[in-house]
C-alpha cells in the first residue's frame, strides 16, 4: 500500500476515480497489476464478496490465460507511454464465470509525470457484444450484397449502354450533329460507369484472400489521392496475411475512418498508411500532419473515434490515439493477424 502512502498521487485522487459518480466497475492497480483500490461495482462484476476481498489481487490473474500476453502488452504500453487503451478481454470472475470485458485502461501520473498506477474500467459486455456484433455483421453483408449488386448489375448494364452508342457513333458520319451528341452522350455514361463502380468498391473494399487486407489499404490511398488534394501513402515492409474475412474488413473500416478524419477534420495534407508486424502481432497505423486532436471533440468526430474503438473491440485489436510530438493525429490498432 505504500503507493497510495508514499507517492504524489495520493490517496484522495485515488479514491475519487475508484470510487466517485461511476457506473461501471473501476479498479486501481499498482505498476505490478496488484489490485490497491476499487469499488462495489467492480467486486461484484469480478465476483468477490467485498472490496477488500479483492485487494493485493494480481488483476492479470483475472484475464483469460490467452488474453494475458496482450493484457501485459498494453499495461506496459500504459506504464511507459502514458495512454489510454480502450479493448475487451475475455475475464474469469472469482466463482470460475467467464464474461466478454470492455475495458479503458489508463495511466495515472505523479507531479513528475510518470505513470503510478493504472485505472481499469470495466463494463460486462456479453450479451451487448453478441448483438452488436451480429448487428454489425449483417450490416456489413448487406453493403457486400449492395456491392456486389452494383458491380453485377448496375455496371454491367452501363457498360452495356456504353458501347452501344459508341457503336452507333462510329456509324454515323463524324461530321453529323447526331454522331457528337451521341459520342458526348457515350463519355458521360462511361464517367457515371466509374463512379457507380468506386461506389461499388466501397461497399466491399477488401478482396477476398489473405492479402486483400494489403490491396484493399492500397486503393483507399489511391481513392483519397484522386479525390482529395492531400497525399496518401501506404507503407508495408512485409506482407501482412489476414486469414479473417471479417477481421480484414475491421481492419480498413478502421484506416477508413481514421483518414476522412484526417482530411476533413484534421486538415491534414500528407498521410502514410503504415501496416507491419510487430513480433506475433500487426499494428495498422495511420499518422498525418494536420491539425490534431481537439481538446473537445465536435460530436460527429466523437462518434467516429467510439466507431473505431468498438470495430477494435470486436476483433480483440488494442486501438490508440493521439496528437503526434511533431504535430498531426496517429491512430494505432496492434492485432493478431
């Protein structure tokens, strides 16, 4: 206990972010993940008696056996850098029960700036997770069909359109008013035929295979590039393979949204893509030179940043971000590939 006693946190700020206005199980614990403080909701949602039964736990104890290694990835990641790490773990409470966690894991710092002890709030997200992830599921079928609709039916016939009044212009003189008509009619539905087909391509960004994931990232650089007056690059020094159908589509939903912040809110005019392994993990990174993050966010960004935060949750992805030292936003998600 000598953290509470003897370190520039002091008790008092302890107790008032375990303890004060929260709904949700809230748990301090010391540098070495041992339980200090937490309220009545986080002992019961962890399955002790009391508060005090659960002091001097080691918290990492509580996490699945599979989930552990990435749990003390990103308790380090809190300890040197600071952070906060919003993800989900499967945990098992004191009786054996095991549920689905979302947790926000942040650091909390002395007057010298270091990290002291780290905050672990945690809400039982079973039975929400279930739902919202079939919901999420067959919206993301739904746009796959649109896709696919599009790209089959739609494009097809267009292209069909196309080229058959670019026939019936070939056979009309070239000086006739109606071959001119007809070849400026011929190149408006082309353009229309590329658009509907980007449209299209949005709808079902990554190709099937365990690549798609590195193509479908290419093209959202070549989309923003062509659309936008700022430059995209992505960076992959070594293959990246994600087996998931699902995981990859996760994965660029998340560097979707990451860089229509950048562009539209963050004004950004440059943005590397980066995707790469880190050990037995990937981190997908977004990084641009903009303006960075508000301190307020207006609410159409909040929502876009609590989008990525739970696209990250349902792949089991850690996903951070901040304002960058040398100015801009960086968006991080760490995964298994």
């Amino acid at each position: 206990m000598s953290l509470i006693k003897d370190t520039s946190i002091g008790r008092d700020r302890l107790c008032s972010l375990a303890f004060e206005g929260y709904a949700d199980g809230v748990v301090v614990t010391d540098l070495a993940d041992k339980i200090i403080l937490l309220n009545e909701q986080a002992a019961r949602l962890l399955g002790f008696g009391d508060a005090d039964e659960a002091i001097n736990t080691d918290i990492l104890d509580l996490v699945e056996p599979d989930e552990r290694v990435r749990a003390t990835e990103n308790g380090n990641r809190l300890s040197q850098e600071g952070i906060s790490i919003e993800t989900t773990y499967r945990m098992r409470r004191s009786d054996g029960q095991v549920f689905h966690a979302e947790v926000k894991r942040s650091a909390v710092t002395g007057d010298v700036g270091q990290p002291e002890a780290l905050v672990w709030t945690i809400r039982n997200g079973s039975y929400r997770a279930v739902l919202e992830k079939r919901l999420l599921e067959i919206h993301e079928k739904e746009r796959r069909e649109i896709g696919l609709d599009l790209h089959d039916g739609i494009c097809s016939g267009l292209a069909g359109i196309a080229y058959a009044l670019e026939s019936l212009g070939k056979g009309t003189p070239a000086q006739d008013e109606l071959a001119r008509r007809v070849a400026e009619i011929a190149a408006e539905l082309r353009k229309m035929l590329a658009e509907v087909r980007r449209l299209a391509e949005g709808f079902h960004p990554v190709p099937i295979g365990p690549y798609g994931i590195t193509s479908a990232l290419k093209g959202l650089c070549k989309n923003v590039e062509q659309h936008y007056e700022v430059s995209c690059v992505f960076e992959c020094p070594n293959p990246v393979s994600v087996e998931d159908e699902d995981k990859a589509i996760h994965l660029f939903r998340i560097a979707q949204e990451a860089v229509t912040n950048a562009v539209k809110h963050g004004e950004a005019q440059h943005i590397v893509i980066s995707l790469y392994r880190q050990g037995d993990k990937a981190i997908l990174a977004v990084e641009d030179d903009g303006i960075g993050l508000p301190e307020e966010l207006p609410e159409n960004k909040g929502m876009g940043l609590a989008i990525m935060n739970y696209r990250g949750r349902m792949i089991n992805a850690a996903v951070a971000m901040g304002k960058r030292p040398q100015g801009g936003t960086a968006v991080e998600c760490m995964f298994k590939p």
